[in-house]
C-alpha cells in the first residue's frame, strides 16, 4: 500500500508536470485535480503507459496527505529560480532537454532537500527514485539519483561550513 505522503508526491508531480506543459497556474491545476480524482487516475494511467479504463475500473482510491500536496503544489513553483540554479549545476545536459515528467519529480526531491529540513534528504531522494520508476522513462530513476544525490551532499557540505564557528577548518 502506498503511503498518503507518498501519493502526495506523486499528485505533486502530475501537477507540476501539467504547469511545466501549460503553463496553468498551480493552484487552478490543484482545485481541478481534487474536482476531479478520476483525471489523476488518467494522468498517471497514461505516463505508466497503462489502459485507462481498465485502471479506473480496479484501481480503488488511495488517501493522500493533502497539506504535503499543497506544499509541494505552492513551494516548487514559488522557489523556482533556486531549485533550477541547483538542479541545473548537476545536470548533465540543458534543464529544458530533461524528461518533463522526470523534471518534476526532480523539483519536488530538489524543493525538499533545499527546503524541506524536516525531510531527510535520503528519505527525499529515495522517494523521488521510486516516484521515477513508477512515472518516468526506463532507467529514468537512476539519472534522478544521480542529480539529487550530488545536490544533498553539495547541501550537507554548504550545512557543515554553515555551522562550524569562524576560525575553524
């Protein structure tokens, strides 16, 4: 079973993955999505590469924790310009040249390591990962692994420097 903070993070990256290809504000693209829960299940039916109508026929609907969704759904789009400043140290090729769906999972995992201290970042990462497999290309989830984890220890550093007192190292 999935957990609600986990489904959090999956609606947050359909959410994002719709505001990156429209261009819709977030909070119109959250109260359609909670309008309108079979659209979810069409979304993320389609990414997965799996029968729609089949899917909403046998899926049962999952509890998800809203205010990490919100969160998510608010924050990303609000930071932008930093989670991209980092994301695009560490990719290998232009930000606009990444898988949209795998961007979005990268922005909710970046927003979470930048952003989020009561998220450890393994916990961040390992979520984005496995948000990846379910949703993104074949091998996507080892590229977001890769990204994420150079930017957590690039953080776990600045961290350290942060809060050694001056005169030390």
């Amino acid at each position: 079973m999935v957990s609600p903070r986990t489904q959090a993070r999956r609606y947050a990256a359909l959410a994002l993955y719709q505001w990156r290809l429209t261009g819709e504000d977030p909070m119109a693209i959250k109260r359609h999505m909670l309008d309108d829960p079979d659209w979810l299940d069409a979304v993320s039916a389609s990414l997965q590469g799996i029968d729609e109508d089949e899917t909403l026929a046998s899926a049962h609907r999952f509890r998800f924790n809203l205010e990490l969704f919100e969160q998510l759904l608010a924050g990303v789009p609000e930071r932008i310009e930093p989670i991209d400043a980092q994301l695009t140290r560490f990719l290998d090729r232009p930000i606009e040249q990444v898988d949209p769906v795998e961007l979005a999972i990268l922005r909710i995992g970046a927003f979470e390591i930048l952003f989020s201290a009561a998220i450890p970042d393994g916990v961040a990462i390992n979520e984005a990962v496995e948000l990846t497999k379910l949703l993104g290309a074949h091998e996507g989830h080892k590229y977001v692994n890769g990204v994420l984890d150079k930017i957590a220890r690039h953080q776990a550093v600045a961290r350290r420097a942060a809060e050694r007192p001056d005169g030390d190292g």
